[in-house]
C-alpha cells in the first residue's frame, strides 16, 4: 500500500507552541507617557500581573471556543514550554516546513535527550520526529514516536487528537490494522466525533481485516455523512458486498456510482459482473451493449465480457458481430482466446465453415494440439472433408492433446470415408490403447473382423 497524503501535522503544532512574545526583561524601564504620574514599582508589578492574568484567561476562552474538538471527554492538560524549549521545537517545526527533515530531527532529539525538558517539550519533540521519520519513510519508526507522543498524555487536545488520528492513518498504510482500528475506535469515542473521513477509515481498517458487514456498515455511515463521498469509500463498499456474495446490494451501489458518471468503462464492467453474479444476465448484456453502442467500451477486457455474455446467453450472431468488429478496429488481439470464442460462436450458429476456420486460426496461436482437433472434428464430421479432416487430428496428436484416443477414432472415420478400411482399423487398434476410446474401438473392430 502506497504511503498516505497527512495532514499537515507539524503545521498545527508549530501553531501550538508558537507563544506570545516575552516580556522585556525586569530591568527594562518603560518611559512614563506624558500627562501621567509614573506608577510605583509595587502598582506596576500590580498591573502587569493583572494585564498577563487577563490575557490568559482570554487566551483559554479562546482555545476553548476555537477547539476542533469541543465535545471531548478528555481533561485539556496543563502545558509548560520554557523560552529555551520553545526556541528549539519552533526552530524545528520551521525546519520541518522548510523539508530540511535531518536537521530538525537533530534538534528534536536535543528536546527529548534533554532532561530538564517538560512532558509537553517532549511531546511535541516526539510528534516532530514522527513526522521527520514519515517523510523520511521509515514508516515503523514514525509510528512508534507518535504513539510515545500520545503516550506522554502532554499534548492539547487538538494535537493529541489529530495525532491520534494521523497514527491511526499510518497503522492502515503499515498494514497494521488492528492497531488502526484500536486508535480510530478510541478517537470517535474520546472526541465524540462523527466525521465522514474517520468511519471511511474504520471501514478501511475492517475490510483489511477481513470483517465485511463492519466494514459496509461503516462505509454507509461515512457516504451518508459527507455532501461529496469518496468514489474509493464507494468501491470499497461495493467490494464488501461482493465478499459477502450479496450481489443484489452490489448492483444497488454500482446503479447509484453509474449514475454519475454513466461512461465510467470500470464502473460499467464491475457493476455487469454483479448482474451476472445474481444471474440478471439479460442486465448485463443490456449494460454492456448499450456502452458499446455508444463507445463507453474501450478495453478488451471489457469487449470480452460482452461477446461472453453473448455466447453464453446464446447470442452466437452479436458475439461474431463484436469479436469481428473488435479485431478489424484493432481493440481485440487476433489471439488464441479470441479465435476460439469465434469458433464457438460460428458453431452455435451452425456456420461449420467458419467456425474451422477460426479454429485454424486459433491452432496456430496454440502449443498444444486441441484447436486442431477441433477444427478437424468439425471438417470430418460436420464438413465431409475427410482428408483435411485426418491431416488437422493427425497434427493436433503430434502436438499432443488430453484424449487422444477420440483423435484416433475421428482418424478411423476419416479413414472410412475415404475408402481406406485397413488405415481405419490399425487406428481403431491406436484407440483401444486409450481409456477415453477403448470400448468404442472394441465394439468396432470385434464387428469388423
């Protein structure tokens, strides 16, 4: 699986640890304004500490209402970043943003080796070395500092619940989907959250692992949750159906993905295969056919599906119709697969000709001989040209074929039909060597004494 896109991470905490300037130093003395008695020492001290007492309860209201998690049952902690601390995450943080991911790690690890460092200095080192270690893809490594950074319980909330959210995303890139799970089943029941993104990647998570009802649950809740739902969240539920061989509800979701984009050739051939699965053949071909008609069809994969409707629907003159038009516009390879799904359509149509000519040409594409006795049967049998006939049998045995006892017996027709009934037995006495041909050579040659 392909590492994800994450959120910007160090970008929210570097908003996070960036404070408030520093007040001047104790012994910087403000110049009085004009028109007003200097204040004492003791008044000043007073009124500063009031100002900052203020500011920071305004600065709490603040964090409190802009919360991206109001509803959560977690205590917000307190946090404390020294002037040296924060100087050295911010410097970090910025290096992060600027791609220079190896200096900021070196910095990050001062924090975190640092033993006058805060749980909340710490925290934030780790979340920046996590996020220096995925973009350095040493992806285990980027897992394990993040949850050591939800471990320290230091961060605010907003970043130690979109942290727990971006480690969830990365235990799914990891495959480690029961550890995803786990943090997404956490992260909707501490943040009290129903976000559409989160159930996608629950439902994600649970169809790795195999839990298909869970997952399609999941994936409706997040489809119902969002104005614009993924077409991935829709493809993913409808391969949990079709996991579940409940093909009636794929063919609900394939109907309701087609209608938005109704020339999509992958949607058309997924949503065909659920019709046939719950045997609506005469669906799919209409599917199929109508795509066809209006050049929706463009892949032989495609193309294939519907002459095989056709042929199995028994169709036989649509399928020669599509595979002759597929190969003249070159979309269909003149192959071995595609000269024997002609022959077999021109033999359901009783149009023995051409059906020995497609297996003609479908022997010449073949290694082994079973196209050529094919195509011999068909000349001996159906054809009356035995001496074609024996010539096509005696090259689909020398290139060897699964029965070629009834090769033989065809050879002994042939031979019969062209007057020749000493050539016919010594291949009558080739078939009784053969499980498939023995009896019938038996009861041949014990008549024919």
């Amino acid at each position: 699986m392909s590492k994800p896109k994450l959120l910007p991470l160090w970008a929210a905490m570097l908003a996070l640890c960036v404070l408030a300037p520093l007040p001047p130093p104790a012994y910087a003395v403000e110049e009085p304004t004009e028109g007003t008695a200097p204040e004492s020492a003791v008044d000043s001290r007073r009124s500063k500490w009031a100002k900052k007492k203020q500011q920071k309860n305004e600065q709490q209201e603040q964090a409190a209402t802009s919360s991206k998690y109001p509803n959560a049952t977690r205590t917000e902690p307190k946090t404390s970043l020294s002037p040296a601390g924060q100087k050295s995450v911010n410097g970090a943080y910025e290096l992060i943003e600027a791609g220079k991911h190896a200096e900021a790690g070196k910095l990050l690890q001062q924090v975190l080796d640092n033993s006058k460092s805060s749980p909340y200095e710490r925290a934030l080192a780790l979340q920046g070395l996590s996020s220096v270690a995925w973009e350095q893809e040493q992806s285990a490594q980027a897992i394990t500092y993040g949850q050591q950074a939800l471990d320290t319980n230091a961060l605010p909330n907003d970043a130690y619940f979109s942290g727990m959210y971006q480690l969830a995303q990365m235990s799914v890139s990891e495959e480690q989907y029961d550890k995803a799970l786990q943090l997404i089943d956490r992260w909707m029941s501490e943040t009290r959250t129903e976000k559409a993104d989160a159930y996608a990647l629950r439902g994600n998570a649970l169809y790795r692992l195999e839990r298909f009802p869970e997952s399609a649950s999941a994936l409706k809740k997040a489809i119902s949750l969002s104005d614009a739902p993924s077409d991935s969240w829709t493809q993913m539920l409808l391969a949990t159906y079709y996991e579940q061989d409940q093909y009636g509800e794929a063919a609900q979701v394939g109907e309701s993905m087609l209608a938005k984009d109704p020339d999509n050739e992958k949607l058309i051939s997924q949503l065909a295969s659920a019709y046939m699965q719950g045997e609506q053949e005469a669906k799919a071909i209409a599917l199929l056919e109508g795509a066809y008609q209006r050049g929706a069809l463009k892949s032989p994969e495609q193309i294939r599906q519907l002459y095989q409707l056709y042929n199995n629907a028994d169709q036989p003159q649509k399928a020669i119709d599509t595979i002759n038009s597929g190969i003249a516009k070159g979309v269909l390879k003149d192959d071995e697969d595609t000269a024997k799904a002609l022959a077999y359509a021109y033999v359901t149509s009783e149009q023995f000709d051409q059906a020995a000519t497609a297996y003609g040409r479908a022997a010449g594409f073949a290694k082994d001989g079973e196209m050529d006795f094919q195509r011999g049967y068909l000349l001996v049998q159906e054809l009356s040209k035995p001496a074609e006939g024996k010539s096509a049998l005696e090259t689909a045995i020398s290139k060897g074929v699964s029965k070629p006892g009834n090769a033989w017996v065809m050879i002994a027709n042939a031979e019969l039909e062209l007057g020749n009934r000493a050539a016919a037995k010594a291949a009558y006495q080739k078939a009784q060597g053969y499980p498939e041909s023995r009896s019938m050579a038996d009861a041949w040659l014990k008549g024919n004494k």
